[in-house]
C-alpha cells in the first residue's frame, strides 16, 4: 500500500507556486490571505485526494476559489481603520522592478488575468485551466493568448516564461 506524501511536503514544494497565483489572481494586499486559506482547505481536503491526483492543478483549483471568495467578501465589506494612511503600506508588494508588470496583470480583465495565473504562473495545461474557469481549453489559451498580448504591449516585455 503506498503512503502519502506528508502534506508539509507539499507546501514547500507547491507553495510559491500558488502564492504566485494568488497574487495575480487577488493583488499583493490579499494573497498572503488567500495562500493561506488555500492551504488550511487543502489540510483539511488533503486525506480524501487520491494519489494519482494532479497536485499543482489540485492546489491551484482551491487558489481560485479562495480568491472568489477574498474578492466577493472585500466588495461586501468596508473596513474600518482609526485613520487612514496617508501612503499605502508597501507590506506584500513585489520588488519596485515588478510593480508595473504586477499592475498591469491586475488591469487585465478578469478571465484572461486567471488565465495567465493559472497557464504561465500556476504552470497549469489549458485543459485544466478551462476545467477551472468554465469554458474549452481553445477558450482558454485565447484568453492566455490575449492577456499575454495585452502584457507585453503595455509594459513592453516578453511573458515572463514564453510562450507554451
């Protein structure tokens, strides 16, 4: 009978990975909040994964859904602060260098700023990308496709892994 791997394993060999997508997919404020939620889901869920399971693809799928969920609950809510900052907390935030690529990732719209997470940063194949977004996986690498167009155009550089 094969044992799992233990699931701290899986955080150091995943975790970057989906801390990534998390910030492409809810913004640098929030990801640390979503990878951790991500994780506590994927403890909890973890027991019941069979072993033949894509784990990166596995991880990713709950990413999105604690981002759905940070996303939803961020619109609903107002959060109150004694007072306000007169600059916004740089806690979280990419190097200086990556601030206008992580910019222009959050003004793409919302399916091909998933797409390009889930493909290029989660290294997801499209098929499981369009599992994950609803759609066909030609939809999916159009949305890839057009994010990365819209990327290179307005910072002016190549996607950060090429294209695959």
């Amino acid at each position: 009978m094969n044992m799992k791997r233990p699931f701290e394993q899986l955080v150091t060999e995943h975790g970057a990975t989906v801390l990534r997508v998390c910030r492409a997919v809810v913004g640098p404020v929030d990801a640390d909040d979503a990878w951790s939620e991500t994780f506590l889901a994927a403890l909890t869920a973890y027991p019941a994964l069979p072993e033949d399971a894509n784990v990166q693809a596995w991880l990713v799928t709950i990413a999105h859904r604690k981002a759905v969920d940070i996303t939803r609950t961020r619109f609903r809510h107002a959060i109150p602060v004694e007072n306000v900052p007169e600059r916004a907390s740089t806690i979280g935030i990419p190097d200086a260098r990556e601030l206008d690529l992580w910019s222009a990732v959050g003004a793409l719209p919302t399916k091909q700023r998933h797409a390009v997470a889930y493909h290029y940063l989660g290294g997801l194949p499209y098929a499981e990308v369009a599992a994950i977004l609803g759609g066909t996986p030609d939809a999916a690498r159009r949305a890839a496709a057009d994010g990365v167009k819209t990327l290179r155009t307005s910072v002016g550089q190549s996607s950060p892994e090429g294209d695959r």
